[in-house]
C-alpha cells in the first residue's frame, strides 16, 4: 500500500482504529482530502468490500468529491471509473476491481437504503440540522452490514464545525459522559495552519479578511463555539463602528428595504474605498408608496439602487393587482433582488464580517445619530430558542432591510483550497 505525503493531524487520523472516527477542521484543513484518503486505504485493505460516500447534498458529491477523490487515488496508486448516473465510483488496481464506493445525499435520508457498505464517509455533516443529521447518521450506520473478521466496518466523519451540533454531541458530549462510548469514538481537532503548505500562499489571510472575528476559532482553528445563541451582531459596536459620514451631493445610494404593513423600513448606504457606511434610514413607514415617495424627496439627485425583500414580488398589501417590486419600479429605481432571499445566516455572517473581520477591520460604519433603529436593531437582536434571529422585539424589520445589500455586495463566498500537488519520492 502506498503511503503518500500527509500532515500531522491526517497521517494521525488514518492510524485511529476507533469504529467511529470524525476528523474536524477549519476551511482547507484536507477534510475531505484525509476522508478519501481513508477510503483509498480500505479498499486496499478490504478489496470488494464496498463503502459509501454521503454529503450533504448532490452538488457536493459531483463538485467536490469526485474531483477531491480523483486526485487523492492517483496519490494511492489506485484508478477511479465514476459513474455519476448511478453515484457510484469504482476502484481498480490497473485493471484490477478492487471496490464501489456507493454516494449518497444525507438531505434525503430516506433514499440511503437498499445497499451494504463496509466503510463510509460522512462529509460536513453539521451543515445539515440536527433532526436532519441524526436520522441520516442512523440510515449510514444501518447500511454497515458486511461480516468479515477484521474489517472495522467503521464510519469517518469529515466536518467544519458549525457550532454545538450533531458532531459535537455524538463525538464530545456522548462519549464524555458514558465510558462505555470512549473507545468507540475517536476525534482529530485540526486547523487551516496545519495544511499550510498545500495551500495558497494568501489562503489564510483571506479568510480572516472574508470572515467574522468570532467565526476565525471555528472556521480556522476548527473549535466548536457558539454561533447561535445571545447577540446575533456580537461585534458590532456604537463607538467602533460610528461614523459622522453623510451622503455628499450626487453620491449614489444604495438602500435595502423591508416590506411590512405601517413598518417599513429603509436602510441608506454609500460606498467608499470598500467600506459601506450607513448615512440614513426611513422607519415605520405606512406602505410601498408611501416609501417610495419619500425616498425621491428626500434623495433628489442621488443615482439609487434598492436591495428589496424579495418577497415583495408577491401581491403588495397595497393593491390586489401589482407588488411592491413593480411600484417601485415604475417610481424609476433601479432594483438589485433574486428571486428569493438569501438565507439569514449567509446575510448574519456577511454583516458581521463587515462589522468586524478576522484582520480587526471594521468595513462597516454606521451613522448612529441618523440611523438610530439601525444601531438599536444591531445591539439589540438576539437568537431565538430554534437558533434563528428573533423577530418577537420589534427590531427585525430594520436588521433585514440593513443587511440585504451587504449580503449582496459583500458576500461571503468560500474560497475553495486547491491543494498543491507535491512530487512523491
């Protein structure tokens, strides 16, 4: 069996001989790398004993698994036939057939039936809800029904942490409260620093300029923190992230807005030197009309892009014919919208990078003065028992508004780690 070139915490990985084994780390840590890694080194321990591969959804398979698995079976002297119709990847030895890894979506746990594997791979799991990652961990651990003396029929595990979720409680919490789970479960903690030498030389310092302070321990050092409890905008700060900056005349605008009945809100922005800087706001506003009228009056001569709800495409409460995306429109502004609405912990994370990232900028600067429901929603919002910000106190309204043309402008996109191939000696 070759044995390629790996880091500390992934050569350590593969000698674990727990049944049940999660390999954690930050973003370009080679979780997925060391997982296929595992596999490869099955199938040439176990020839024809199948295994599985299970993400999170279907686009994870064909984008990162197939070519992440490619390139780590040419390291392992092995040859890959996929065959994305049927989500199986077929191993060979030259020509000879060594074993099929089967590929499953855990978004559908119902379809991981009708198959037996010896090994699986269980990638990012904590994406999934926790009700969502538990019936699929229940699915996986079903299909493991090979009897061969000595195959481990084991399971790897491959995640960034998102928090105090499934793996935790199944890798940490569990065993550390029965004994009898200890020596079944097995836990590697990685960073993004031990894969250091296979990444981009600017890898790094783009994650902590893309990516919340808070966010760094998790998605960097591979810690389990919380993200889904007390402040949604923990970093944001009425004297760090002040501004006395107003609109200069003629300068473009850019406004998000929420759509509510007598609650509207409006949240005025000016970009400079890739910093937004929130110069003004309309609250409380009657309805669609009503805000697009102030808006022309109270910001003649200013170009205007607005960044909507997009559930404004529906029927305006205003008129049973038209929505508030048209009445605005036929006000003459330019909209920036997609046919739904981002998800609110893409537009939370993207606030609160630019509220403060990892380097300790503070990108985004608020006028607390004009602004004064933005700041209250920003110190104030808090995450509700189901870890979602909460829309019970009243200051929701304004935090959509404010945060939908930073989760445009500024989105955070995960820079994917091309790991850098090394000769093998």
């Amino acid at each position: 069996m070759i044995n390629p070139s790996l880091n500390i915490p992934q050569g350590q990985f593969l000698e674990m001989d727990n049944k049940f084994k999660a390999f954690i780390s930050g973003f370009g840590g080679g979780k997925t790398w060391v997982g296929c890694a595992a596999l490869a080194k099955h199938f040439w321990e176990n020839p024809k004993i199948n295994a599985g591969y299970f993400a999170p959804t279907y686009p994870h398979i064909r984008d990162i698994f197939y070519e992440t698995m490619e390139e780590v079976a040419f390291e392992w002297g092995l040859n890959l036939d996929i065959k994305e119709s049927n989500k199986e990847v077929h191993f060979y030895e030259g020509r000879i057939y060594r074993g099929t890894t089967i590929c499953r979506s855990m978004d559908k746990p119902a379809s991981i039936v009708g198959f037996k594997i010896g090994h699986a791979m269980v990638d990012e799991i904590d994406i999934l809800n926790q009700d969502k990652a538990t019936l699929a961990w229940r699915k996986i651990i079903a299909r493991m029904r090979y009897n061969k003396p000595g195959l481990r029929n084991g399971i790897d595990v491959t995640t960034t942490p998102e928090g105090f979720k499934f793996v935790y409680e199944q890798f940490v919490k569990q065993p550390r409260t029965k004994a009898s789970l200890q020596k079944m479960y097995g836990l590697i903690q990685a960073s993004t620093y031990d894969n250091e030498k296979n990444l981009p030389p600017d890898y790094i310092e783009s994650l902590f300029e893309s990516y919340p302070k808070q966010l760094i321990e998790a998605y960097i050092n591979g810690e389990f923190v919380n993200l889904t409890s007390g402040a949604v905008y923990v970093d944001f700060d009425n004297k760090l992230n002040h501004t006395n900056e107003v609109a200069k005349e003629g300068e473009p605008l850019h406004i998000g807005m929420d759509f509510n009945v007598l609650k509207m809100a409006a949240v005025v922005y000016v970009l400079r030197e890739n910093k937004m800087y929130a110069v003004d706001e309309l609250t409380e506003v009657r309805d669609t009309p009503t805000m697009a009228r102030l808006i022309k009056e109270r910001f003649e001569g200013h170009a205007i892009k607005i960044y909507p709800d997009a559930s404004g495409q529906n029927t305006s409460s205003k008129s049973a014919s038209e929505s508030d995306l048209s009445i605005l429109r036929e006000h003459g502004f330019s909209l920036v919208v997609d046919s739904s609405n981002p998800r609110v912990k893409d537009r939370v994370m993207a606030t609160e990078a630019m509220l403060l990232n990892g380097k300790g900028e503070r990108r985004l600067l608020v006028n607390t003065n004009r602004c004064p429901k933005f700041t209250e929603g920003l110190e104030q919002q808090v995450y509700d028992k189901h870890g979602e910000p909460d829309k019970s106190s009243g200051v929701d309204h304004v935090n959509d508004a404010g945060t939908y043309p930073i989760v445009k402008l500024f989105p955070i996109v995960k820079k994917k780690a091309q790991r850098i191939r090394l000769p093998i000696f």
